[in-house]
C-alpha cells in the first residue's frame, strides 16, 4: 500500500470516529482509542479497503458468503462499548465474520473465543486476527445454535457473550451460560423494528434487561424463529 493510500485510510478512520462513532454516543475514550489503533481496513475482504471505513455494512466474499456481511462501524462500536468488557473476561462471540469485532473484544478482554459456522470465513479470520498481531482470540468453526448451544457450553461460564447478527429472540440455553454478572449483547427482533438488548445475570435464573438504542443487523443462521401462525 502506498503511504499516499494510508494516509487516506488515516483520514477515513479519522472521519469515521469523529461523524459517525461520536455522534451515536460512543464516548469511551478506551473504545474511542482502540477504534484509531486497530485498523479496520486490515480485516475487509479483499477490494474493499477503500469503505473500510464508511457507514455501511460489507459483504464478506464476492458475491456475499450466505449473505454475510461486516456490521456498520457504529453498530461494531456502540455494542463493544455497551458491553463494557474488562480485562479479566472470558468473552464469547457468535458470528466471527471478517474477524475485526473479534479483534476489538480482545483488545480490551483477557481471552475470546469466537465461533464461526462457514470454515471459509473462519479462516480468512484467523489470518487477519494472526496479521495483527492479535494472539488472545481463537476462531472455531461450529454452528452455535447446534445441538442446545453445546458448541458454546464447553468453557462455560463466559463473563460477556456478544452475538455479531440479530435473532429473534435470546434463547434461555445461552443466557445459561453466563456468568454471574456476566453480559450478553445482541440485536433482538423482526424487521423492520429491532433492538440492541443488554442481559445481564444477577443470580441463578435472575437476569436484567436493557433495549437502549434501535439498529437492523442481518440474521445469524440457525437460532430458532418463533412460529408465525396465529389462531
């Protein structure tokens, strides 16, 4: 890459932190400055450097793996943000993707393990992940939703699960697999109205739920969708 091409990519990361992570209320200095370090244009697929940074989700593959996409830069920014993760969590992701929220959780956490259910894409992660110099995140290649969550169950309690796509709903199996205290972040609803939800266990089968801002994010596969019919 040629010093002129990073400098516009240096501007554009600017620009990005500055109209569209701020203003949607990231205000972390730590997310802020962890934002500018790790660089986003490191972890687009190929050909698509030049948007790294613009306000808009990215197809992962040319066409789209089974329509998977990079979350928009704020939606990655706000929910790490609001999920505060510390450096002493042990942090779940469902949906690794380009790889690029998994770099940003554990930047800030002591360990992420992140599951990824196409190996195509899980392995581009990994590359990426290793590239930056990021040794603290593991990538597997597993359906998450399989067989009641076991995938997630075997390092089980996490202190923060975040899942990178939206459900329908959270199942119970995988609050289960929280740690007391422990947070869960995801993207809740039906198009074209969906919330990102903040659940947070506060005793055995006691947890908190937060919905505080409004964001479209595309399906994780296989988590079950409640029945549509109507009597």
């Amino acid at each position: 890459m040629t010093s002129s091409s990073s400098l516009s990519l240096d501007h554009a990361r600017f620009n990005m932190i500055e109209q569209q992570i701020r203003p949607w209320d990231v205000l972390d200095p730590v997310v802020l400055a962890l934002l500018d370090r790790v660089r986003r244009d490191q972890f687009v697929p190929d050909g698509y450097q030049a948007l790294a940074y613009v306000d808009m989700e990215l197809p992962l593959g040319s066409p789209a793996v089974d329509g998977e996409v990079m979350l928009a830069p704020r939606v990655e920014a706000r929910l790490l943000q609001d999920l505060a993760i510390k450096p002493t969590d042990k942090v779940l992701e469902i949906g690794t993707g380009s790889g690029y929220q998994a770099a940003l959780l554990a930047s800030l956490a002591q360990r992420v393990v992140s599951l990824e259910i196409n190996e195509t894409l899980a392995a581009a992660a990994r590359t990426r992940l290793q590239q930056a110099g990021i040794g603290n995140a593991e990538v597997r290649v597993a359906d998450a939703a399989a067989s009641g969550f076991a995938a997630c169950a075997t390092e089980a309690p996490w202190d923060a699960i975040l899942l990178s796509g939206s459900v329908a709903e959270v199942p119970a199996a995988l609050l289960s697999l929280l740690a007391p205290g422990g947070r869960l972040a995801a993207v809740v609803g039906q198009e074209p109205m969906m919330r990102a939800t903040f659940i947070t266990r506060t005793g055995d089968a006691s947890f908190v739920t937060a919905q505080p801002w409004d964001t479209i994010a595309p399906r994780l596969r296989n988590f079950p969708e409640p029945s549509r019919f109507s009597f």
